[in-house]
C-alpha cells in the first residue's frame, strides 16, 4: 500500500492568510493525488484532482501543485468557510489511501 | 446524488448492509467505493464496484470480510460488512469516482450512514 503523510497535522490561521499544506508519497505517484475538504458531520468535498485541476464550482483561492512523491494544497487568501480538514488521497493504483489529515482552525 | 440507508446499530460478530442509491443520475457505469471514518479518525478506502459489470476490487484488510454488490436496475450500490467488531464502528461513505483526467478521485458522496457495533 502506498503511505500518504500530510503536514502540518493542525495549523492555526486568520482570514485572509495564504495557507499550505505539504503531502508526501510512499512512492512516486505522478500526479495522481487529489485533495478534499471534510467540515464536521459533512461527507469530504473534492477540491483538487490530479494534483493541479480544479474541481467543477471549487473557488480559485484554492490550487495545487506537484508530481512524482510530494504535493501541496494552497490556500491564497482564507476565508471563514475554508476552516475544516483536509485530506490528499492518492488514485495511482489500489487500494486508494488517504492522508491523516490537516485541520485548519481559526488564530 | 447519493443518498445511503440510516444509522444501523449492530451486536459485535454480526453483519450489516449499507445501501447507496444514485438518484437524479445512474452510476451504472462509474466505479462506486466504500469509504469509511472511525470517530475522530481519518478516511479508509474499502473497496468498489462498477455496477454495470459486477466487477470488484478490495482493500487487503477487508478481503473476505466485505461484500459489494448493485443493482443497476435501481441505480443502487450495497456494501455488506460482516464479523463485525467494535473497531468496525464508523461512518460509511459511499463516493462516486470521476472519470477520465479525475479518474481515481471521489467527486460525488453519499451523506454517510453511522454503524455502529456494541453488545
């Protein structure tokens, strides 16, 4: 199975602050890595698929980039509605694995 | 739109089944996984099916002990879970998979149904 590692595991941040989130890969994964946000009691919602492409209706603060084994989610400019966790998930090959997960809250 | 069967409340060693039916839109050709979320915990990917051929594949974890199966006459995706046990309490999301360029990644969730395995 490919391991997935994420950091930070939690951030603080004020809105309007550019955030990143650094994932790393077992193994080279070209680009197949995607990022969701997941809100408490909330199913995950796919931001980023192949590791740069925005997701249909995914506000353009977000973006990403990287290939090979290590990727990043950036947010430019934060707001309210972004305060959730966030999970990469590679799709190079079964069984699909996830990161542990970043939790972003407010300063 | 996928909408999953109710919370279930299940005794350790027995089974349940989660259904997940595609309204609005039919998945018969898509693949369909199972995702799952202990409390507090982080996301595990089950296994899926693509409900027009049948055809499955699984996490080595749960091989033997998961059951995928659909009704592509009802747009519905069933995932059995059986020998239950308390590390088995969850929320079990089903998750629709893109396709081409998006091809691996889950842009349509079920709302996640709460299993939860108590004596």
């Amino acid at each position: 199975d490919i391991q997935m590692t994420q950091s930070p595991a939690s951030l603080s941040a004020s809105e309007g602050d550019r955030v990143t989130i650094t994932c790393r890969a077992g193994q080279s994964i070209s680009t197949y890595l995607n990022w969701y946000q997941q809100k408490p009691g909330k199913a995950p919602k796919l931001l980023i698929y192949a590791a740069s492409s925005l997701q249909s209706g995914v506000p353009s603060r977000f973006s990403g980039s990287g290939s090979g084994t290590d990727f990043t989610l950036t947010i430019s400019s934060l707001q309210p509605e972004d305060f959730a966790t966030y999970y990469c998930q590679q799709s190079y090959s079964t069984p699909f694995t996830f990161g542990p997960g970043t939790k972003v809250d407010i300063k | 739109q996928l909408v999953q069967s109710g919370a279930e409340v299940k005794k350790p060693g027995s089974s349940v089944k989660v259904s997940c039916k595609a309204s609005g839109g039919s998945v018969s050709s898509d693949f369909v996984s199972w995702v799952r979320q202990a409390p507090g915990q982080g996301l595990e990917w089950m296994g899926r099916i693509v409900p027009m051929f049948g055809t499955t594949n699984f996490a080595q974890k749960f091989q033997g002990r998961v059951t995928i199966t659909a009704d592509d006459s009802t747009s519905t995706v069933y995932m059995e879970l059986s020998s239950l046990r308390s590390e088995d309490t969850a929320v079990y999301f089903c998750a629709r998979e893109g396709r081409s360029a998006a091809a691996g990644s889950f842009d349509s969730w079920g709302q996640g149904t709460l299993v939860t395995v108590s004596s």
